[in-house]
C-alpha cells in the first residue's frame, strides 16, 4: 500500500503539474480521488499527505485540500544580473545572496563508478572509476541542491582535484576543478546542458529531505576540450517544487 501511496502521489503532481488544478484550486473530495484511484481512504491519505509535506498542497479543516500557491524560485542558469558568471559556486552563492539568505555546502570527493549516462558521456567503460566531487547545497541550513561533477581519471589522476576526502580540506576555490583543468593542459572549449525530469533516487530524496514522490529537474552537462576529449561531466538535481530553471537570450 506504501508504494500504491506514492503512485498516486506521483500521479496527483503530474496532474497538477499539467494545469489540471490550479494554485488555490480545490482539490476533489477524498471520497472522489479514491474512487477514481479505486484505493481505501487511508491510502488515498497517504499519498496526500506525502504531497502536503512536499509543499506542493495543504489541508483547511471542514473544507478539503487545496494546491498550494506557486512557491519556486527563479533560478538563471545563465547568470545573475550582469550576464554570465564564471563557475556556478558563483552562481549560486550570489543567487542565494540575491534572496538575503545564507549560502552553505559540503562536499565530499571519492573515486567511484559513474552513472550510466555519465560514463556513456565521458566516453568510459562499465568498469572504469572516475573522481567524483558530490557536493550538496544549502539554503539557511536546510538542503536545496545536489551537485556531483564527475571527472575521468586521465585528466587529474593524482592532482589536487582527485584528492579524496571531505571538507575544505578537498574544496577548490582558487582554482575551481574547471580553471584548474585548463590551467594543466585540459582547457574546455565546449559544452552542453541537457535538463530533463525524473523521480528522485532513494539517496537524493533523503540527502534534499525531500518525498520521493516528488519530482526533481536534472541537468547533465558534459565539457570537452578543443580536440573533442570530454574532461567533466556535472550532474545538477533540482527539486522541482524549489526551482523554476530559467535562461534569457538577447535577440539581434
């Protein structure tokens, strides 16, 4: 039944997500989406509840459930009020700054076996270790982020940039992993966002402290240098009730 919860969790978001109910609109009756769900009433509540504490809806006593007013944030991806800026630690920092509220992380480096979809971009094998940097963000001490650069072997064995660990002692500010690269040979002269959506792994909703039947915006973007030698790979989770990803382009 827990699972049968988070289907129709998931099912209530893309509804919503899709214009079915708008925010302050007024949910069906429990009796009505459990009949339409053909669940127990306690089954139906859970999947509520799961969306009530993912923000994305809230309960008025005697009167019913109601889809909560639009609470993400604009986020450019393409910079912050004086174009583009250089790494998105920047990006971020100064965007959170931007809200007057306090910007935070941790990060941890480790060797470890990539995604799938990431080594299928740094071109690796289903064997192949690569440095992962995981870096987690915050918002006022609470987790809003998640950010894993992925970083082949053959371009920063044995640098500071694959040094294992966690904390400032394996941060890098100056230079940032990027700078660093180009500074040693590995200039990116490319790259390439890629955004789409998907349910949250089990690791991601617990790291965010978010449900698992809400959704998140991912964004893989994949550097290569001038002779086409992918060095990076940075996977962005955004949960989607937090974010909306925008990007602004100048027209001739």
């Amino acid at each position: 039944m827990a699972t049968r919860g988070r289907d129709i969790a998931a099912d209530l978001t893309a509804l919503i997500g899709e214009g079915r109910w708008q925010s302050g609109d007024r949910l069906p009756s429990e009796a009505t989406l459990a009949e339409r769900f053909k669940v127990s009433r306690p089954t139906l509540r859970k999947a509520l509840t799961l969306l009530a504490s993912g923000g994305l809806i809230e309960s008025t006593q005697g009167s019913g459930w109601y889809v909560c007013p639009d609470r993400r944030l604009n986020f450019p991806l393409d910079g912050i009020d004086r174009g583009p800026i250089a790494t998105r630690d920047s990006v971020w920092n100064v965007w959170v700054r931007s809200l007057d509220r306090v910007p935070t992380n941790t990060i941890a480096v480790s060797n470890a076996l990539p995604p799938r979809d990431v080594a299928t971009r740094l071109r690796l094998g289903a064997d192949d270790y690569c440095v992962m940097r995981r870096r987690l963000r915050f918002v006022d001490g609470e987790p809003w982020m998640l950010c894993d650069g992925y970083f082949p072997l053959t371009v920063c064995a044995g640098s500071p940039l694959a040094m294992i660990g966690e904390g400032d002692a394996v941060d890098m500010h100056d230079p940032t992993p990027v700078a660093w690269l180009a500074g040693h040979g590995f200039p990116p002269s490319r790259s390439k966002s890629e955004v789409g959506a998907r349910m949250p792994t089990e690791f991601e909703a617990r790291a965010l402290g978010i449900n698992p039947a809400m959704p998140v915006i991912t964004m893989l973007t994949t550097s290569w240098t001038v002779d086409d030698q992918p060095i990076r790979c940075a996977v962005d989770i955004f949960p989607a009730h937090r974010f909306l990803l925008t990007t602004t382009r100048e027209q001739a």
